[in-house]
C-alpha cells in the first residue's frame, strides 16, 4: 500500500471515530437518563471483550463463500435502533427479525426498551455467539440469535423486519426481498437502509435521514400488502414447499 493510501486510511479512520463520539454524545444527552441505554452500552463493552466486529468478519468472512460487498461491516447506533423501532410503533406484541444483524443492537433494543420479541438473523457465527453472550448479560429472554443465510430462507417469521442492505450486492439483495416477500405476513412492517424494498409487495410509509455507524443514511419504512386471493394460494403452496420457520424466542 502506498504511503498516500495508507494517509488516506487513517484519515477516513480519524472522521469516523469523530462522527461515532459525536453521536454518542448525543445520544447521552437523550437517553443518559433511560436504564435501557446504559445496561446495552455495558453489556456490549462486556460480551466484545478483546474483539471487534471487524476481526469477526476478517476470520469468519473467506470461509464464508460471501462477497467482500456482503461483508462490508457498519451498525446502526442504539439510539437509530430506538427512533426507528418507534417509527414503526413497535410494541411487546411484535416480533422484530434483524436480517443480517451483525452484534445485534437492534434486536436487543427491540427487547430491552420496547418489550417486543427479537431475533437476530447473522451467517458469521462470531456475531451470533457474542450476540446471545449479551443477552445473557443483559437476563434477556424473548431475544433469538439465529445462524442462517438470509439468502436462502425461509426466514423467521416476524412482525417488523430490518434489513441493513446498503452495500449487498444485487443478487443477494433480489434473494433476500424475495425471502422477505415470502416470510413476511400482510400488514407487516419493515425497514430498509439505502434503498427502497420492492413496491409490488411493499406500501411505501415514508423515509427518513437517519445516522448510522458509518455516517447517515436514508431509511424506508414500509408496510406489507396484502395478498390477492389468487396470490395467496399460490404463496401457500410456495411456502409448503419450502417449509418455514417460526420465530423460537
Ligand atoms: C451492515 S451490517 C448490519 C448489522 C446490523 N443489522 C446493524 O444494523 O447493526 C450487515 C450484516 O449482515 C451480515 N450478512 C451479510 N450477508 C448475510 C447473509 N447472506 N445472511 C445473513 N447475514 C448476512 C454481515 O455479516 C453483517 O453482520
């Protein structure tokens, strides 16, 4: 690497390390008072104890037979987690699925300060086995950490769903919409990150600027169509043919 990349890097490194500071900042001046707040911020220092997300990805990643877009690693901050949860007036009755959701600060939120069930879909393992050592830190249940390829399916079944897909690439994103068509039941809501999910399945309710690890982000909230009756059948009958899973919190 040449000494001006190498510049570059760290100059890229510096901006983000300022950006993330900030927004912790901001976000203690807004829930420095909730316990939700603190007790995730704790339980995460504790359960990632000499490890990052980028070490999980860097060991775990070639083996994984997925692209480097596929791994590109960001997370959304806990207090993003909080506004878009609320976004969708997700409540105790929801079942929130994080679909590839790396150390699981969405799903944890979900259950920690709005009492809904959560599952965190992840294929590197790391992520998985750190994910449910939080929980356990946090006396969390009703939270799932699940190993499994969103683009294969079928998904967990779920109320609300999140998918972090900026960076995907386009024939993962077209796998696991098509997945998400299947396993999402009518009027189920959902989020996606940088682009909107296919509007035959999905009404859009808007979209909003939002702030993520790796800097802002446009967010689309949608709520799911219902399905013809012609359509219906013929989903049944694609989903008997692959079988399905139900959430296991
Ligand atoms: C951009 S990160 C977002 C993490 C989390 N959703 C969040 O917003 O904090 C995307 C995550 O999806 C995972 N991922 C990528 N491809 C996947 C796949 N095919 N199946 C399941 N997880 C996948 C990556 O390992 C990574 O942890």
């Amino acid at each position: 690497m040449r000494a001006t990349e190498s510049l570059e890097l760290v100059g890229v490194g510096l901006a983000n390390a300022a950006w993330v500071t900030t927004r912790t900042g901001i976000e203690l001046l807004r829930f420095g008072r909730s316990s939700w707040w603190w007790r995730l911020r704790w339980a995460m220092i504790r359960a990632w104890v000499g490890q990052t997300p980028l070490g999980v990805v860097r060991r775990e990643g070639p083996a994984s037979g997925l692209s480097a877009e596929d791994l590109v690693y960001g997370e959304t901050l806990p207090g993003t987690a909080f506004d878009l949860l609320e976004a969708l007036d997700v409540g105790p009755r929801d079942v929130v699925v994080d679909l590839g959701c790396g150390r699981g600060v969405l799903p944890l939120v979900a259950r920690l300060a709005f009492g809904a069930r959560a599952i965190g879909l992840e294929v590197l393992e790391g992520f998985v086995m750190r994910g449910r050592r939080a929980a356990g830190l946090l006396g969390l249940e009703g939270v799932d950490f699940q190993t499994g390829d969103f683009r294969e399916g079928p998904l967990p079944r779920g109320t609300v769903y999140f998918l972090a897909g900026t960076c995907l690439e386009a024939s993962s994103w077209a796998a696991v919409t098509r997945n998400l068509a299947d396993a999402a039941p009518p009027k189920a809501r959902a989020v996606s990150l940088s682009q909107a999910l296919p509007s035959a399945e999905w009404e859009d309710l808007g979209r909003r600027e939002m702030a993520f690890s790796w800097g802002p982000a446009t967010v689309f909230l949608h709520r799911r169509r219902s399905r013809s009756r012609r359509t219906r059948s013929a989903h049944r009958a694609h989903v008997r043919s692959k079988g399905s899973t139900g959430p296991s919190a």
